[in-house]
C-alpha cells in the first residue's frame, strides 16, 4: 500500500471518527435543548392558563376551566393524569381540553408535553395542565437525521478525493526523483535529480541525492583515470620488453618465446583497459563516419582464429548503412565471433538483417550455451562462467562488455536472446537515412570461413 493511498484513508478514518463524535454531540445537545424548549412552553402555557383564570373569575369563583383541576383535597390533584376534572370533581374533561386546543385535531400522547403547575389561590391551591406539542422538537431531530445521514458520506468522499490529490501533488516531486534516479546509470553520474522550488524536505532530499550523485561521479571519474593513466603508462614498458624478448639470443629462444606469449596477453589487457577508460569517459567517437555493417562484419569474420575446426558462416544483408566508428565495430564484431568460436563445438553463424529502421546482428555458436540466470552478468567485467579454464585460454573476461559499450557508444544495444542448442548474441544498431531495405532473405551474401 502506497504512502498515498495510506494516508488517504488515515485521513478520512480520522475525519470520520471526528464527525461521528460531532454528530453525537450534536444530537444529545440539541435533544436536551428541544426538550427543555418544549417544557417551558408547557410552563408557560399553564401560567396563561392560570393568568386567564384570574382574569375572568371573580371573588368566591374559582372558575374553574379547561385544563384545571379543583382542589379535592389540599394541594392534591386527581389520580390518573390524563384528562382534568370539571368542577364538582365528577368525570374528566374532554381530550381537547388536555391538549390545549378547542376543537382542534388530537395529537397523539407522545405528541404531547404536559406538565402540572400548582398555584395557590385565595379557595385554596390549584393545579394546572400546561401542554406543549413536541412536533417541533421532532421535526428539528427529523431534519437534523436527514441532513447528516446523506451529509456526512458526501463530506467524507470530499475529504477523501482533497486529500488524495493533495498528498498527490506533494509527491510528484518525489515520483521525479525517483524516476531519475533509477535511470541514472555508472554512464550517467553527470545526470541530476530535478530540485523543486518549495522549502521543505522534498526539496531538501532532491538536494542531499544530487550532493550525493557529485561524490559518486568524482570517486567514479577518479577511478576511471587512474584505470586509464594505468594502461597507458603500462604500454610503453610492454612494448619495450616484448621488442627484447624478440631480440632475444638463439640460446633462450625457448624461454623467450614463452614469454612473449604473456607480454602479449598483457598487451592485449592493458589495451582493453584503455579503451574501456575511454567508452566510460564518453569520448566522441574517433574518425566517425558512415560504413557499411556488412563489409565491416565480413572483413573481421573472415579472419583466422586460433580453432581452425570451427567453422563461421555467413548470411550478410549488404548496404547497411550505420554511422560510427570502424575501428571499434571491428573490435565489436571480433569479440562477439571470438567468444563464439572459444566456446562453439563445430560451427559459428553470423548473420546481418534490417526488419525495420534497425541493423540486427546475430553471432550464433552450437556451443554448451549461456543459462538464463547468467545472461545479464556475461556483461560484467572480469566474469568468466567457466571457471575450469586457465586465464590462457578463457580471455580475460572483457570482450563481451567492451562490446556491449561499443553498441551502446553507437546508439545500439547488446544482448544474449534465449536459443537452443548454443547461445546468440545479438547487437542492435540504428540505420542511417541513406540505408536500402531489403525484404529477408533478398540479395543476402553467404559464405563459410
């Protein structure tokens, strides 16, 4: 669950709770003040009552009229407390005379408030009915339920929809960050998270992770330089010793000749360091223009390896045009049927095709192949599979991710495509404008070194 949507329904949980607190609250409040309201107007209705009574008796005449109750005995009233009783304590008076009204409709008992008041007159004390009808209190209750049932569930949904756009907008920024950060790569430390205008700990973070992606990149670009300044320093003393050993006397031919074989290994490693320093660098590539892949694929394919008993066939599209440097397709090509004739059992096939606005490479071996768990590590640096060869004769573990960086330098990409018996590798380069289409299979050039 997102920190959206979790604080979504933290915020509504509360809302909800406050408001149903509030709507309890409320109800109690206005039900005691209702019921207060309604039993004042009782009282006051049975002071009127008495009011009147004065009003129209005279001295000696109690007058005794709706709503009163004759003193049958001293401050008592008469058992029951539904109707009055008239004068002369025989029979209640009518319902209407209870409820207040003359002639009026009857309210239902629960309808109704009555309350007794006693007052003393000079024929003794005399109780009074006050009556007060509750329908407005009940209809103030009615309207309020009406009100908050539909009420309260709008609001929440309000609530709800404000705060997810809310906690949406203050994330977006964090949602930025996140998506630069996973497309930042070892080649692209000298990218930045974008900074929001805002002061809070947004911004604060976006600050801290470009803080921390500027000591990454001088630690990476350091290591880089020393890896470079490494190889090319190591060249000229390689190169010296090797042309010694090859001067060397008839007598320590033997000894020399063996090595001479590890300088040239060392040659070979301190060349791939340099140029993997300069692929890391992203150096402009060195006398770019625009070549024919296919010419370039054969040139390199045909050369000889050191398995004379693996053959490599072709089926080449020609006139493909692609724009980049020859000396590292070369070095691309060469790798990718190297590593294919060091681990094929009898045949390698390369093949060049253009499906779309792409030329596609594929350098195929019958060999033990790659398993799917080891088709993303193939492309670390120093990895060998096979652990069982000799540094000697399994390479040094670079060929394939120079390769991979040589695409990637062209604007194309390597990878291993799942294929049985044996593995495919597959480079990926995009086509210049002036690039020919050809249907699959239409003027296809084969051939078997």
């Amino acid at each position: 669950m997102g920190v959206r949507l979790r604080t979504t329904l933290t915020a509504t949980a509360a809302v909800a709770a406050a408001l149903c607190l509030a709507s309890i609250a409320l109800f109690t409040a206005l039900d005691s003040s209702l019921t207060a309201s309604t039993k004042e107007l009782a009282a006051n209705d049975a002071k009127e009552q008495m009011r009147q009574l004065k009003a129209e008796s005279g001295p000696g005449n109690p007058g005794y009229g709706k709503g009163m109750v004759p003193p049958l005995e001293k401050g008592a009233v008469p058992p029951g407390g539904k109707g009055p009783v008239p004068p002369g304590g025989k029979g209640p008076v009518p319902d209407s005379a209870a409820t207040g009204e003359d002639g009026g409709p009857l309210l239902p008992d629960e309808a109704v408030l009555v309350v007794r008041r006693t007052f003393e007159t000079e024929d003794g004390p005399v109780t009074v009915l006050g009556t007060a009808s509750k329908a407005p209190a009940l209809a103030a209750m009615t309207t309020l339920r009406d009100l908050l049932i539909p009420g309260v569930p709008a609001l929440l949904t309000v609530v709800a929809l404000f705060t997810w756009l809310a906690v949406g907008r203050v994330l977006r920024p964090v949602s930025a960050i996140r998506a630069k950060v996973a497309d930042i790569t070892a080649y692209g430390l000298h990218e930045r998270v974008p900074e929001p205008d805002t002061r809070d700990e947004i911004a604060a973070l976006a600050r801290t992770v470009n803080a921390t992606l500027d000591r990454l990149q001088i630690a990476v670009d350091a290591q880089r330089q020393f890896v470079a300044d490494a190889a090319h320093e190591l060249r000229s003393p390689l190169a010296i010793l090797r042309t010694r050993l090859e001067l060397a006397l008839p007598a320590e031919k033997p000894l020399a000749t063996a090595a001479l074989d590890d300088v040239a290994r060392l040659q070979s490693l301190s060349a791939d360091l340099l140029l993997l320093a300069r692929l890391d660098a992203g150096e402009p590539l060195s006398r770019a223009e625009e070549l024919d892949l296919a010419q370039v694929v054969a040139e390199e394919a045909v050369r000889k390896r050191p398995r004379p008993d693996v053959h490599v066939y072709l089926d080449l599209t020609p006139d493909l045009l692609v724009n980049g440097s020859a000396d590292q397709l070369r070095r691309l090509v060469a790798n990718l049927v190297d590593n294919a004739v060091r681990h094929a059992s009898t045949s390698v096939r390369v093949t060049l095709t253009s499906p779309g606005d792409h030329a596609v490479l594929d350098v195929v071996d019958d060999g033990p192949g790659i398993p799917p768990e080891h088709h993303a590590i193939v492309f670390d640096r120093f990895t060998r599979l096979d652990h069982a060869r000799t540094r000697d004769t399994g390479g040094s573990g670079l060929g394939l991710p120079i390769a991979r960086d040589i695409a990637r330098a062209h604007g194309g990409t390597l990878q291993v495509v799942p294929h049985s018996p044996g593995a495919r590798l597959r480079a990926v380069f995009p086509l210049s404008g002036r690039s020919v289409a050809y249907p699959p299979g239409d003027l296809a050039v084969r051939a078997r070194v």
